[in-house]
C-alpha cells in the first residue's frame, strides 16, 4: 500500500498561531522537541503532518495523526514510530516495515509511505 498527501506550510502555521492546542493534539512531545528549536519550525512541523497523513492513508484509513509520531534519524532520514493501534493495523497487512519520505518546495511540504515487505 501507499499514501501521499501535500500540505501548505503557511496553512499549518497559521492554525498553530491561532490554535496552539493544535500541537498537543497532532504532534507528541518528542516530536515538537525535535524541531522547537528550528529555524524552518513551521516547515519541519508541516513534513511531519503530511508524513503522518501519507502513513494514515497507507494504512487505510481510520487513524488519527497522534497515532503515528515521525522522527528523524542523524542522518536526516525520516522514520515513524506507531501506537499501538496503528501498530495492529500495520500488523494486519504482514508486511515488515514503513518508508517514508518528506520533501518541502514552494511553500509546501509532500511527504510518501508505502508498506513494505522485504525477503526475509
């Protein structure tokens, strides 16, 4: 399975500006950590939610974006942490892993999961 979705950064940044709770009800504390002090903190922010919204969408649906939290490696490279519930979900299509990818241009952040099931 795969899942893609696209948001506008300015679009995510205005809706913390006016709804701070916004972050405690998308994004765990590790998440938030990882980027508080950024730069780019609206753009890191926005790649997450759309990487949590590819991981929903690839999963089929029926989670909600604190079900998936999204960090990164020191390389960079992005990866997710599932809950419980998503975990089953993830379960369910015997696959053995989650890749992602997020990219950020033109005020938007894209993001990309898809299922994967490696020989073992």
């Amino acid at each position: 399975m795969l899942g893609i979705d696209i948001v506008s950064i300015e679009r995510i940044e205005k809706i913390i500006q006016r709804r701070e709770r916004f972050l405690t009800r998308v994004f765990s504390k590790e998440e938030i950590e990882e980027v508080k002090n950024r730069k780019n903190f609206y753009e890191a922010l926005a790649g997450k939610f759309a990487c949590k919204e590819a991981v929903i969408k690839a999963l089929g649906g029926g989670l909600s974006p604190k079900d998936i939290s999204v960090m990164h490696k020191k390389d960079g490279s992005p990866y997710v942490i599932l809950s419980s519930r998503a975990k089953k979900k993830f379960e369910s299509f015997m696959v053995n892993s989650i890749a992602v990818s997020i990219s950020h241009s033109g005020g938007f952040a894209v993001s990309v999961a898809m299922l994967v099931k490696e020989a073992i």
